[in-house]
C-alpha cells in the first residue's frame, strides 16, 4: 500500500499529469455547457485523446486512478438499495442472456479481426473478447499475442460506446443526465458514521480485492463492500458529488490518454475496424434485449445497457447518468466480465492453443 501512495504522489506531482487533468476539466466544462450527457467523463476523455493525438505532452493518468476508480466504485455501490432489487429475481434468466451475448460477441468479434482486419489468431482472440483492456491486453501479450493492438482496439470499442450510447439515449428518451441522482446530497449532508462506512468501503474493499486477486480491484471491491454496506441498511450515503465529478475526470482522461504515443497508422487501422466492428456487437446485444427482455418484464434499453461491452465502470456511469436500474446493469456487467476472465483464459488455455494454431 505505501508503494502505491509512494507511486500515487509522483504521479501527481508531474505537470504533465497537471496539463492534462487541466485540459481533461476545460473538457468536462464545455460538455457541461453544452447539456451533453456525463459531460465530465466524456469532456475529458475527448480532449485528451484529440489532444494526445495532436502531440500535445500529456501523460497517461491511468497510474493515478486507482483511488478515483475507488470512489466511483463506493459510488455504485450505494446505488444498492434494498428498494432497487424488486427486479434483482430475473438475474437468473439475465446470465442465460449475458452468457449468449458474451459468446456471440468473442465469436464475431475473433471472426471480424481475424478473417476482415487480418489479425494473427492469439491477438484477435484476446482483442475480440468483450472484457477489460488491461486484463485482455496483460493475458494476451503472456499468450504471444500483439498487446499494443489488444489494447488498441478494446480502448476503441469502449471510447465508442461510451461515447455513442449516452448520447443516443439523451436523443432518444430526452433524458437529462445532468441532474443525476448522483448530485443530490452534498458532503454537509453526510454524518461522520457515513463517512466511515463509505471511506471504509473504499479503503478496506480495494484492499481485499487485491490480495483475492480480483480484476479490476480498485472498482470492484470497494463496489462490492459497499453494495453489501447499503444493502445491509448500515448506511445509505453516496460520496459528495465534487469527489464523483473529479473521479469522472480522472477516468475520462484515462481513457483519452491511452492514445498517446499512438502511430497514426497504427490508430487508424484499429479505429477503422473498431467503427466497423462496434455495429456488430451492439446489434447483437440489442437483439437479445429486444428478445429478453418482454420476458424478464425489463425494459429493453435497460437490458441493453446491462448486455453493452462497455466496461463494468463505464456502463454502470452511463446506467447511473440515464437513471436506468444501477444494480442491474452493474450486476450484469460483473457476471459478463467474470465469464470473459475465467472462461476465455481457461478456454484459451485448456484447447485454444491447438484451435489457433491450425487457423494460422
């Protein structure tokens, strides 16, 4: 933990990290303005990309996130409120659902890069996969796999998403994600009992997280420990929204920043295909919401944010932004990624070799 406050602190103190949290805000205000849905995510993360891709000297926020992504993690969690599982019975037939999408997408998705982008096998494989960036990325590169590529096109599959479904549902269903549920208490509101809770979800469900090897732990864990903290009725607070707003930034630069250093070549081979590809995933799983969803008595564009390969994170945000049912897309997303992690690595380990190995 001190080498990571140690890493933290650096981190911070560089003004490169400075210049681009600074631009990633000017982002965020302007997207405010202008009344688009989670201006501060999306603001920022446009900025830096545009800004990244421009040669501006940003530097990657990624290592700074950790405790942000913990925030937003104590965040969603409280959004499990006893009240909001009167749907929470149809999660079972929601992971026959998650289980169709998430194979049909991996499958189109190796198929895609793999017979059209003209990916070796181990890279389309882990860069198909509608999972995490790093987690993809990080097993990929073990697996001998092209892990700038892997992250590149699942960094642009969920740069697209984020970007496109928010703004279609705002068009959509002229909803004002502005005035979130998320803005409704301020940190005056909150008693010191709540604010123990809450830091103590963060600090002590990251912790955890990490020693049980969770991916994603500074999100998962502390969204799980809260989830369980509200659910329990031990405490029914959210984090003030200037701490929800300033983890939205870090998260939106984040995810702009991860183009630095980019070859343009490079990012428009994986942009071209990511454009071509992102039509494919979303129509696959707003099939099976369209087909779920009467029978789950769900409303389809909730089902649909619960199925999107967005991020766990991103997608629980948009649900949260959209006030669509948060613990039902968070729930879902966890079971997708859960899947994706244990059962395409296990897959590619057990018999993937020898299938890639004869597609060469």
């Amino acid at each position: 933990m001190i080498d990571v406050v140690t890493g933290f602190l650096r981190s911070v103190l560089s003004w490169r990290i400075a210049l681009t949290l600074a631009l990633a805000a000017a982002g965020g205000w302007v997207f405010h303005r202008l009344h688009l849905p989670l201006p501060w995510m999306l603001g920022g993360m446009t900025v830096t990309m545009l800004a990244a891709l421009s040669g501006v000297p940003l530097a990657r926020t990624r290592p700074i996130r950790p405790p942000f992504a913990a925030i937003l993690g104590v965040m969603l969690g409280s959004a499990f409120q006893p009240s909001a599982f009167t749907e929470i019975g149809t999660l079972l037939m929601l992971v026959g659902a998650i289980t169709l999408t998430t194979i049909l997408c991996g499958f189109a998705g190796y198929q895609y890069l793999r017979r059209v982008a003209g990916f070796d096998p181990i890279t389309a494989y882990f860069a198909g996969m509608p999972a995490g960036l790093q987690e993809m990325a990080l097993q990929g590169g073990l697996a001998g796999g092209d892990e700038r590529r892997i992250a590149l096109i699942h960094g642009t599959r969920i740069f697209l998403l984020v970007m496109v479904v928010p703004l279609a549902f705002a068009a959509l269903f002229h909803v004002d994600s502005q005035s979130s549920q998320i803005f409704q208490h301020s940190a005056a509101d909150i008693a010191v009992a709540d604010w123990l809770w809450l830091i103590g979800a963060g600090a002590i469900g990251w912790w955890l997280a990490k020693r049980l090897g969770v991916p994603n732990a500074p999100v998962i864990g502390p969204l799980l420990l809260s989830a369980a903290i509200h659910l329990g009725g031990a405490s029914a607070a959210a984090p003030p929204p200037g701490s929800i707003v300033l983890a939205q930034l870090i998260l939106g630069s984040s995810l702009g920043s991860n183009f630095i250093g980019t070859n343009w070549s490079l990012l428009w081979h994986s942009l071209r295909h990511g454009l071509c590809l992102l039509p494919i995933l979303v129509s696959i799983c707003l099939g099976v919401a369209l087909l779920i969803a009467p029978l789950a008595g769900l409303d389809r564009s909730v089902l649909f944010l619960s199925l999107a390969p967005g991020g766990t994170t991103e997608m629980s945000l948009i649900a949260l932004a959209l006030h669509a049912n948060v613990a039902l897309v968070t729930s879902s997303q966890l079971v997708r990624i859960l899947l994706v992690n244990v059962g395409a690595v296990w897959l590619f380990r057990s018999r993937g070799k020898a299938f890639l190995a004869q597609d060469r």
